[in-house]
C-alpha cells in the first residue's frame, strides 16, 4: 500500500529537524518534504498492509515534534 502522511509539526527548528531525521530513517518512508499550509510535512510510504500502516502513524504520532 503506498499512502500519504500529512504532518503537524512543532515550530521549533531544532524539533522540527530532529522529526524529519527519525522520520526519513523509518524503512517504509521514500520521501519525506516540508510544505506550506495546514500541515508541515508530508512522507510518501510504502507498506505491506493496514496494520503496518497504522503502526507507522502511531510511530509517528508519538515523536516529540508531531502535534
């Protein structure tokens, strides 16, 4: 499954640059870039199924710099 994860991060540069590492670094992710909006983010990832998907998210979720 190839999905989309839109991202609001903290503002602070330090967090922010901190995120976008750890998340880069997770195997399912293939992209990862800043946008302007709503969100802060948005990572292009590549999973074997619902499950993982959602283990991902809450992975991320849990990071400091995610709101």
């Amino acid at each position: 499954i190839q999905a989309y994860i839109l991202m609001r991060e903290d503002p602070r540069s330090d967090l922010r640059h901190e995120t976008e590492e750890i998340v880069k670094n997770f195997p399912q992710v293939s992209e990862f870039q800043r946008i302007f909006g709503k969100y802060d983010s948005i990572a292009k990832v590549l999973v074997k199924n619902n499950k993982e998907l959602t283990d991902l998210v809450r992975k991320i979720h849990d990071l400091n710099g995610v709101k």
